[in-house]
C-alpha cells in the first residue's frame, strides 16, 4: 500500500515524530474526527484503518464474491491496488486509481463490512499493509484492534465509546451527507439497529475482536464535544513521548 499523500510531521529528530496514538472504539463513537483533528494539531499523519476493509468490502461487492468465501476474499486483500492518503485535513482512499471514499461509506457496504473484517486471511494482509503505512510512527491510527494488535507498543491508547443511541444519531448524520435526504426517525431507528448488531458481530468474532486494551484510556463521548475529546487526548502527550531525540526509529 502506498503512502499517497505523507504530511509534514513534527521537525525530525523530534520524538513526535515516532509517536503512535491508537484510538479504538465502535462505530459512531467519534474516532474519526476526533482522530483527524488530534493529527491535525499535532502535525501528525492519520489513518484510517476502517477505510482499508471498508475497500475490501466494496471491491467484493463490485466483483460480486460471495461473502461466505473466505478464501476468495482473503487473496482479493492480499492483491487489492488500495491507497490510502494519511494527510489529514484530505484523507483519500483509491482502489486502482478510482475514488472511492464516498462509495465505501454507503450502507450496502457498511452493512457487509462486518463479514469481510471478520475473515482471518483479510485481517492478515491489512494489518501487514496498515504497519507499513505506520512505519516509524508520526501517526494517529483509528480502529478496532490497533492497540491491540496493529500497534501493541503504541505510546497512547485510546478507547473512545458513546451510547448506542448517541452512535446512530451520528451516523444517521453521516449518512445523509452521502446518499442525501432521508426520513430520519426510520433512519435513525434502523442505524440503531444496524450499529448494534455491527457491535455484536465485531465484540465476539474470532479474530481480534473490539476489546479494549488493559492500559488505554477509556474517553465516553457521550456528553463531550469534539474539542473536549480532542484536550483531553492532547494533554496526554507530554508524559508518552518516546524516550529521547535520537535517530528516528
Ligand atoms: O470504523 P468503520 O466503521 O469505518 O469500520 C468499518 C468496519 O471495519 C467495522 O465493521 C469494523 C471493521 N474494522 C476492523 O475490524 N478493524 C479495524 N481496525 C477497523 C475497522
């Protein structure tokens, strides 16, 4: 996977420039504006790692593979032409030079992802390829089980979560954006549902399941704003810099 478009990080030399923050949570708890903007202040890169299976996702769907073949999907992740840009005021998300990061958010493939995230061989390249793009650090990585698995020696570990409730509202918002008006309260309803049931199917898979790390900070975004999530997180750094101004790793 290549790096489209890498963003200035901290000065080199400068231990930031190694530092990796996960952020976990569920669907709707905020990760990814929350992600974006830490990275932004603090000059890092963001990725998104949700986007990658998202893509899976959509080019089986595209290829019309059969959501029960493991296998197939497996190889589809191991050969797939995705990039991901990781500047976070543009993130993009490419497969064979098509754009597709309004195509990976609608609900056919959210309604999908939960199966292809949850086939082992899959999570086995996009891992590979998610730790290549993080490489020597300088990122904000948002997810599952980045600080977990991706990145069990990241220096910040965020588990952010909300109320099922509060999740829909906001994805219902995210979803009018991409496939335009639509009647809210049956919206809502049926996001709430969808949501729960995508917990469900992503708390008790096989395969690194969405738990939260003993040592992450647990941020409830329920009744907090996006700058209050994104201070709370920021007055975090000073204590987990990587130790030293060194050569970067
Ligand atoms: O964050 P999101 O809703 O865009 O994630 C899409 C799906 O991908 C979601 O069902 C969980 C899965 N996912 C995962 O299994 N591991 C990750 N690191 C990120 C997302």
């Amino acid at each position: 996977v290549a790096d489209a478009h890498p963003v200035p990080v901290a000065e080199r030399g400068h231990p930031a420039r190694r530092l990796v923050i996960a952020i976990d949570g569920p669907s709707g708890s905020g990760k990814s504006t929350v992600a974006r903007a830490v990275a932004g202040r603090l000059r890092l890169r963001y990725l998104d790692s949700g986007a990658m299976y998202r893509a899976v996702t959509w080019l089986a769907l595209q290829d019309r593979i059969d959501l029960e073949d493991a296998e197939t999907l497996a190889g589809l992740a191991a050969k797939i032409d995705l990039r991901i840009g990781t500047d976070p005021a543009h993130p993009t998300v490419t497969v064979a030079e098509t754009d597709v990061a309004s195509a990976i958010r609608t609900r056919a493939v959210t309604n999908a992802v939960s199966v292809v995230s949850s086939v082992p061989g899959v999570r086995l390249h996009l891992v590979r390829r998610q730790r290549e793009i993080i490489g020597a650090g300088g990122i904000v990585v948002e997810g599952r089980d980045i600080g977990q698995v991706v990145v069990p020696d990241a220096q910040l570990k965020i588990f952010l979560t909300a109320t099922s409730e509060t999740r829909a509202e906001r994805r219902t918002r995210d979803l009018t954006e991409v496939s335009g008006p639509v009647d809210r309260a049956s919206e809502l309803a049926q996001t709430r549902a969808e949501i729960e049931r995508r917990d469900r199917l992503d708390t008790t898979r096989v395969t690194s399941p969405l738990v939260r790390a003993d040592e992450a900070l647990v941020i409830d975004s329920t009744a907090l704003t996006v700058d209050e999530v994104v201070a709370l997180i920021v007055a975090q750094i000073p204590g987990r810099l990587p130790a030293g101004r060194g050569a970067d790793r």
